[in-house]
C-alpha cells in the first residue's frame, strides 16, 4: 500500500438468513470477527506484509482494540424492503410512493416485532412471561406484602 492510505481494521462477516414459515420476515444472523492487523516492512523490494489473525478471545470490550467476536442479529420484512428500495432512487424533492398509514394497514411492524418476542420467548424463561402487563387486568394486581422480619435470638 502506498504512504497515503492505511489498513486501519479488517473484518469478517459470516452471515445466515432464515425465513419465517409464513414467508413474511427474515432473521439474519452475522458472525463477525475483528482481525489483528500485523504489518512487517519488506526491505528488499520496499513492499508490505500483511498478517491478519484472530485476536484473543478473553479481550475486554472496553478496552482498545475492543471485542474481537460477536454477533449481530436482525429481523426484516421482505415486503417492507421491497417498499423500502425506493428511497435509494430518489430526487432531491421527491416523495416516495409509501406513507406511513399505508404502512399501518399492511401490517407489515407485526411481522418483524412479533418475530422478536417469540424468539426472546426461546432464549429465556424471563421472555415467556414478560407480557409488560398489557393484558393485566386491576384486580389480578398483587401488593406488595409487607414481612417483618423475627427478631434474632443470640446465644452467648
């Protein structure tokens, strides 16, 4: 590489797709890993060597050069991309075809945040029954009761 530009960092994605059932979202799953980047100078022909290797695996990610392996997950609608793609051809001063209302009455948030609740209902017991009390009704409210501890007995 020449004296103006610089490997800075290099990473490597595998990437995994899985349709719904129902054909209506798509999770994508990204293994990612950041590289360490090991230059060495070849005097001879004035050329560049570059080693990339896995970094440690016990790296803090608080700490330069960060984590070195994590995962990141998301979940689409392929019929809210489709709509989607028009903004990626549009004029200065132009409009999409797609408003949010017409986005309402598709549907189409249900199939990516229902998604997202049924899988955090596999990942954890928690997410099973985290149901943010929508569905709670007054009465079932249970107070928070009141113990009052014994009083200790010391012998000796």
């Amino acid at each position: 590489m020449s004296k103006r530009f610089e490997l800075a960092a290099v990473r490597v994605y595998r990437t995994c797709r899985y349709k719904s059932k129902d054909l209506n979202s798509t999770l994508k799953v990204s293994e990612v890993h950041s590289l360490d980047i090991n230059k060495t100078s070849v005097p001879k022909d004035g050329s560049t060597k570059y080693k990339l290797l896995p970094g440690p695996l016990e790296r803090k990610p608080c700490v330069k050069p960060g984590l070195g392996y994590w995962f990141e997950v998301s979940i689409s609608s392929p019929q809210l991309d489709s709509l989607l793609e028009q903004n990626q051809t549009l004029e200065l001063g132009e409009e999409a075809k797609w408003t949010p209302e017409g986005l309402s009455k598709l549907s189409v948030g249900k199939s990516i945040y229902l998604r997202a609740c049924e899988m955090l209902k596999q990942m954890d017991g928690i997410g099973q029954y985290n149901n943010n009390g929508v569905e709670l009704k007054a009465t079932e409210v249970v107070k928070e009761r009141k113990v009052i501890p014994k009083p200790e007995e010391d012998y000796w």
